[in-house]
C-alpha cells in the first residue's frame, strides 16, 4: 500500500463548505445530547505515541518531492502525508479502547511552527491529510456500530510563538509576533482541518490567552466566509505549581478572558498530571458555565523525560474528578496510550456528567 497515494486531493465538489454544511452543524446538538447523557472520552497522546514508533529519517521524507525536499525528522505533523497508514493506526487504536473523540494530528501544524522545517507553504494540505485521516478511522467506526458516534477534534496547537511576553530581557516592548499574523495562522490551519472533515475545532495546551484570542478571531472568521460554524473546544494548560498559564493567568482568569467567544467546551489539559491540575480544575469548574474538558498527562516526566504513570492510577484520579462533578469530558495527553483511554473510559462509565450550572 502506498501511503502517499492513500490521501487523494478532493476538488472543490468535495469541500465541506458545499457538502458537509449540514452535517457540521448538526455537530451542537449532537455534541450538546451526548454530554448531556454521559461524560464523554477523549482520545490520548499522539505526539509521545509517534515517538514510540522509533521512525527513521525516511519515513518523514516520504516520497513526495515536496516533502523530500523539505522535511526533517521528528516533524511529526507531515507524517499525515508521508505515514497516513500510521497514524491511521494510532487512531484506530484509541477509538477500539472507547474514544468518542478522535483528535487530529496537527498540533504544530501552522505556518510559524512549520517553518522550522521550511515546511510552511503545506500547511493547508497537512491540516487537511491529518482531518481526513481522522475522519476515515472515525467512519470506520461508526461503520461497525450503527449506534456510535465519534467526532473528529481539528487540533491547532499554541505555535512557538507569544503574542503577549517579550523573548528580549533587554525590550520589555518587543514581541515575536503580532496578534494579526496568529488570526492569519490560525485561520489557515482552521480551513485545512474543515476540509478534512473536522467535526470540532480544538484551539489546545493554550500557555497565552492572547495567542487563544487571535486563534478564536481567526476561526470565527472563517466560519463567516464559510457559512457555517462548528463547536469550539479550548484547553488551557497550568504551567507550574503557581496555578497560572504562562502568560500569567489563573484557571478562572484564562476562563473569564475567553468566555465572549462562546466555546462548547473549556478545559484544561498537558503540562501537569492529574494530581496536580486536580485544584486548578476545580476552580476552573466553579467558574465555567460550559461544558469542561480535561485530559492530564500521565503524571510528571521523570529524569530521562519518560511518563510513569500507569492506566489505573490515572484512572482512579480521573474517576475522583467525575465523582466531584467536576468534568464532561475526560481524556489523556503526553504519555497516555490507549490503555489509559481503555481504563479512564471503565472509571466513568458509571457516573454522571458535571451538570451545567445555571
């Protein structure tokens, strides 16, 4: 099988803007009556499961001239174009241990982040591969249960760029990037994940509130010249034990800074365990009056960077989450495998959804 190959290049008659308007907006009320019902599992890692796989040089350079001429290893987001069959695999793996969300794997894929690897002119097409390989696995699920439904999450990572710290000690006034520039990132990548099928657009791991705001402008832009819309999920993420993002904010702050745009889910996810964001997410809770998100590492790296914790014990700490009414939504980030959707799925399975207050 010829991985290149497996990603055709649809033409504008199979654009969702003129053949899945209908069904993308029917994602609210399908999203809103599946909460409603029960908590729901989000998939886990893809960056740390890649890393798993120990692929070679080749495997990123593929065999399409534009990414032999460019990519370098470790440039996990054009695996979409060169190893579809692989992160294919990965994706089938976390929907067969019970996911309801399968997330695409385009988290540094924006122009900024993207240049690294001198890879930013494919930007659009990478976004799209890693929807429409998401969109394939969730199908094939559904295929196989005609009573299941599973969303497709577009992710749009938070760059490598602050809009809102200077990177020069010397020029407090200095800034990488300009809010303008991120609403023109953002907006590219929203596009590709759109066209991919994407069911859900999930603006994650935010370290800098304005780097949020720039993202939502840019997506609801997009949705104008679209005419349509669909959920917006956002997932901050607490950098250290201070309880604040890394542009300075507390989880209730960060929550009430980006309410205006109206997501159906807020969150929290990454850089933390769930022992450790435990407070931070019951104060997010308290103060959010959407649907809440969360999906913790598998605890904290140890010295050689590895994540320790085990399916069970994370499980057992999620399952206190939901106890407490804390959550709608659960799931694993860096160093969680399928296992641990596996387990945190049984943990929850039994228990209500945090209701939404009024």
């Amino acid at each position: 099988m010829n991985d290149i190959d497996n990603i055709s290049r649809p033409g504008p008659a199979a654009s969702p803007r003129r053949r899945r308007g209908g069904a993308m907006e029917d994602a609210h009320e399908q999203l809103r009556a599946a909460m409603d019902q029960r908590i729901l599992i989000l998939d886990g890692g893809i960056g740390t499961r890649i890393q798993g796989l120990e692929l070679n040089e080749d495997a990123y350079l593929g065999g399409a001239a534009m990414v032999r001429a460019r990519a370098t290893h470790g440039n996990h987001d054009v695996l979409n174009l060169t190893k579809p069959d692989e992160i294919r695999r990965i994706h089938d793996a976390y929907l067969a241990a019970g996911a309801d969300f399968v997330s695409t794997n385009t988290f540094n894929a924006n122009r900024i982040s993207q240049a690294d690897y001198d890879m930013e002119h494919e930007v659009y097409e990478i976004n799209r591969a890693g929807a429409r390989i998401a969109r394939a696995s969730a199908n094939s699920a559904q295929g196989t249960d005609p009573n299941r439904k599973v969303f497709v999450a577009g992710v749009m990572g938070p760059t490598n760029r602050t809009a809102s710290i200077s990177g020069d000690v010397n020029d407090p006034g200095h800034r990488s990037v300009s809010f303008d520039e991120l609403v023109d990132v953002y907006k590219e990548a929203a596009e590709g994940l759109l066209d991919g099928g994407a069911d859900v657009l999930m603006v994650e791991t935010v370290f800098d509130t304005l780097n949020a705001k720039a993202a939502l402008f840019g997506i609801h832009e997009l949705f104008e010249e679209f005419g349509f819309d669909v959920p917006i999920m956002i997932s901050g993420t607490i950098t250290d034990a201070s309880g604040r993002t890394l542009s300075g904010q507390t989880p209730s702050a960060f929550w009430t800074s980006l309410r205006h745009a109206k997501p159906l889910i807020a969150g929290l996810n990454c850089a933390l365990g769930a022992k450790q964001l435990r407070p931070h997410l019951q104060e997010f809770s308290r103060a959010c009056e959407t649907y809440v998100s969360v999906h913790p590492n598998a605890g904290l790296p140890d010295e050689f960077g590895l994540y320790t914790e085990g399916p069970e014990e994370m499980a057992g700490r999620i399952r206190e989450f939901a106890q407490n009414g804390l959550v709608n939504i659960v799931g694993g980030c860096c160093g969680t495998t399928p296992d641990h959707v596996a387990a945190l799925a049984e943990a929850v399975k039994d228990l209500p959804p945090r209701p939404l207050p009024d």
